[in-house]
C-alpha cells in the first residue's frame, strides 16, 4: 500500500537552498528542546518512529496544500515544549505533480532539524472507492489517507495525531498528545452536539428503516476529521478501516451522503469518540463548501485554529482580500510570495531577452 522515505543524499538535483528558491519557500528557526524534555533514546542520525519519547503527528503532503502544510509544521514546532521530540508522518500521493521524492527533499531544507518520514500512498487503493462530492476538492484520494494510517505507519507506532494541512497551533502539542483515551474509544476528537446531524446524510439513508437504525442504541454528534487523536492498535484491533470502506462501498450503490470523507467516520465512530476540548479544533473558519465567506471562531479559549471549508487563508491573503483571523495564520507562513514573483519577473525578462537576440 505504501513505501516509506527516510532522507535522500544531493544526487545533482541541486543544492537544498537552490530547492527552497525554487519552490519559494524560506528556512525555519530552529527549535530545540529544553532542559526539562525527556530524553530520547537514540540521537538524531539514528532516531527511527519507534522511539518511545516522540509525539507522533500524521499530515498529508501535496502540491496543492503544501504551503498550508508547511505553515502547520511550523505552528507545531514553535509552540512545542520539546520540539525534538516531534515526528512528522507525511503521506504523499504516487502520482503527484511534484514527487514525493522531491517533496522530501523540501521538507529537509525548510525544516533541516525535523524528524519526519514520507511515505508513498498508492492512490489505487482507495480511488475506485470516492465517489463524486459537494466539492471536488473532496474527492483528492489523499482526503482518504487517514483511514489506512494504521497499515502506513509503522507497526510500532501505536498512536498518532492528525491533522489536516489547513490550521496553525497556538499551544503546545503535548497537551494534545497527553488526552487520554478511555477504553471503549479509538478516536479522540472535539465533538458539535448542537449541529444537526441529520444533514450529513440524505433522505434516502433517513427513510431506510435497516440504514437508519444504525445510530439507534448511539447519541451520534458531529465531529470534524481535521483534528484526530487515533489509537492505531484499537483500529487495527477492530478493523475500523475495513469498516469505513463498506460504508464507502454502499455509497457508491446507494447515495447516502454528499460530503467527500467525512460520513462514513461518523457512521462508524458516531457517539463512540473520546471528546477533547473544543480549543483543540477551532475549524470551519474557511467558510462553507461553496462561498468560502468570512467566520468568526467560536466562543472560548483557542488552541488550534482551522480553515476548514472552501477559502484558505494564503489563497485569500494572496488575492488581497483575506479575513481577519486569516491574519492570525499569516506570521507561520514561510511562503515568500515577493520573492516568487521577482524570480518570475527574472524568468520572462530572461525569456523576453532571448527572444529579441532569437529575432534579431
């Protein structure tokens, strides 16, 4: 299903700084533990997932939502007590415009002290099962991703955090990472009781009397999937994968849902999540799925902030019309929009030049 990437050596596809230029990307600060962070068991060189001192964090990595990644990453190890003990799982697509190999080698130049490993999704292992959603953006197969962390990662890592690519931290991740999951509970997660929960299925699976039952002995409440504390030796335990992907296989018979990959994690773990604070996900600030207009948080301390929903905050500050929390997400960014566009300049002047010699 997957093939994992550790590191690459520079084999002439140019120096990390030349790389970073390229995508116009600039190196983060480095952070570094304090006296008080545990000790890890092996050092840098040779530290592998199954230290026992890490955090493990689970992210996606593409082309499209690199930039928000990148800013996330960046939120995580600024607010980190112990930033070193932080590993980053990033999935990436087989088939991406830019390869995981390359995207790699990215991550190492912006991030040169990150502990972290790529790893290759074969997208053929969920693609026949999408169907079409609200918004096509829905339908990228690595929004499936998170259901097979438990078969990507590696068997020793037993528990992770995941986060989608679109939201900043402003708190330390080891208060997330410390949440203790009951027995009964795979998934932690803030949950909206006051949602209505009805409207993430249609009429047809409401007016099925076999279908409907299946929250009958639950209290289901909405919950987003951005946000994800998993307990992978429960989900492998119970093979919550498999269960996701027969819910997924009836919608393609029966159309039961509309919102890309987010009902069948309700249908599954509706009213059977551990509920963290509602600080840990304060999402939909992206608007809905079809405006992507401004939102103001909810009410309440905040320790995670999320775009959720159709506008993300550097498209918005790009086009110079963001939202005022969008200025909240705009000090991690290490995208440097000026400096792309004079290195574009160069290019169509360098273009222009050779053309006017090519004439001449």
């Amino acid at each position: 299903m997957c093939i994992g990437i550790r590191s690459f050596p520079n084999t002439g596809g140019g120096t990390e700084s030349e790389l970073n230029s390229l995508f116009g990307f600039s190196e983060a600060p480095e952070y570094r533990n304090g006296d008080d962070c545990p000790a890890k068991t092996l050092q840098r060189e040779a530290l592998t997932s199954c230290d026992t001192s890490l955090i493990h964090v689970a992210m996606t990595l593409d082309s499209e939502y690199l930039r928000g990644s990148m800013a996330a990453v960046h939120s995580v190890l600024r607010h980190a007590s112990c930033p070193e003990n932080v590993f980053l799982h990033f999935i990436a697509a087989e088939f991406n415009p830019v390869s995981p190999r390359v995207l790699s080698r990215l991550v190492r130049s912006i991030f040169p002290s990150l502990n972290f490993k790529v790893y290759i999704f074969r997208e053929d292992t969920v693609i026949n099962l999408i169907s079409s959603s609200i918004r096509t953006a829905l339908e990228n197969p690595l929004n499936y991703a998170r259901n097979y962390l438990d078969d990507i990662l590696d068997l020793c890592v037993d528990r992770v955090i995941y986060l989608d690519s679109d939201l900043v931290l402003v708190d330390d991740i080891q208060n997330l990472w410390n949440v203790k999951l009951h027995e009964s509970r795979t998934i932690g997660t803030p949950e909206y009781c006051h949602a209505n929960f009805t409207k993430y299925f249609t009429d047809s699976f409401w007016s099925d009397p076999v279908l409907s039952r299946v929250f009958e002995s639950r209290n289901p409440c909405y919950f987003n999937t951005g946000v994800m504390l998993m307990d992978l030796q429960k989900w492998r335990e119970g093979n919550y994968r498999r269960k996701i992907e027969n819910w997924m296989e009836l919608q393609r018979k029966k159309r039961i849902y509309e919102l890309g990959s987010l009902p069948p994690f309700l249908l599954v773990f509706g009213g059977n999540v551990e509920p963290i604070d509602h600080r840990w996900n304060q999402h939909g600030l992206g608007g809905d799925n079809v405006a992507g207009s401004c939102r103001s948080m909810h009410p309440g301390p905040v320790s995670l902030l999320h775009w959720s929903g159709k506008g993300k905050p550097w498209v918005r500050l790009d086009q110079k019309s963001p939202c005022p929390l969008d200025y909240v997400w705009e000090p991690y960014d290490l995208y440097n929009v000026d400096k792309v566009k004079v290195q574009n300049q160069q290019q169509h002047q360098s273009v222009f030049s050779t053309n006017l010699i090519y004439f001449s």
